[in-house]
C-alpha cells in the first residue's frame, strides 16, 4: 500500500553556505549558494500556547512549516529552505531530516521563519 503525504505541488529550493569554516564558532562564511530544488508537501503548523506572552513580552513570533518530498540523500541541517510561489520564504531548517515509510521513500524536515514584534 502506498504511503500518502498529500499532494506534491510546492517547489522548494534548499540553500547551502559555501566558504571557509570559522576556527572560533565553527560558522561557515560564505555566500548562499543555490542547490537542489523538489517538488513538496507543505503544511503550516497551526499556532499553539508555546507562543506569545513570555514574562509579560511578546518578543518573537515564530511561523513553522511542515515539508514533506521525496528521499534524497543531499539534504542536511545545515541548509536553508526557499518556498516559492506567491508569498517566497526562506526558512531555517530546525527539525529533521528524517524518513518517512519504508525503504526511503518520502523525508520529513521542519523549518522555521522568525520576525520579531517590534
């Protein structure tokens, strides 16, 4: 029985740093660098009460989406996500990769996009 994760009908392009590894922090410096793009699943994650008032402060506001696409072995945490169409995001990754079904069919990854209340 095929695993079913919704239709595939948002194009996403991941994004990778290419440069030097910084000695102190360990960050890479360099220019982003476009690299494969795939056909995904894109759920929104509803808002939930870990949002909002900390210590009386709405300080940071945080829009997570769910993509799920199929297996490839090039993806990591360390890479940013773009998610084309009307409204184009660029989002951290903070969850995943991780696999779906059997025999590495689909992955799953968690973004995130952060703007501040200001």
């Amino acid at each position: 029985m095929p695993l079913n994760v919704g239709p595939l009908d948002t194009r996403i392009t991941f994004i990778t740093k290419v440069g030097q590894q910084e000695p102190e922090y360990g960050t890479v410096t360099g220019e982003p660098v476009d690299g494969p793009s795939a056909w995904a699943n894109k759920e929104d994650v509803l808002p939930s009460r870990e949002e909002g008032l900390h210590a009386g402060v709405l300080s940071t506001i945080s829009q997570k989406v769910r993509l799920r696409f199929r297996w490839r072995d090039d993806i990591n945490a360390n890479m940013r996500v773009r998610i084309e169409g009307p409204l184009t995001r660029t989002m951290e990754i903070i969850g995943g990769p991780a696999e779906i079904g059997d025999r590495r069919t689909y992955m799953e990854i968690m973004c995130e996009e952060i703007s501040t209340n200001e």
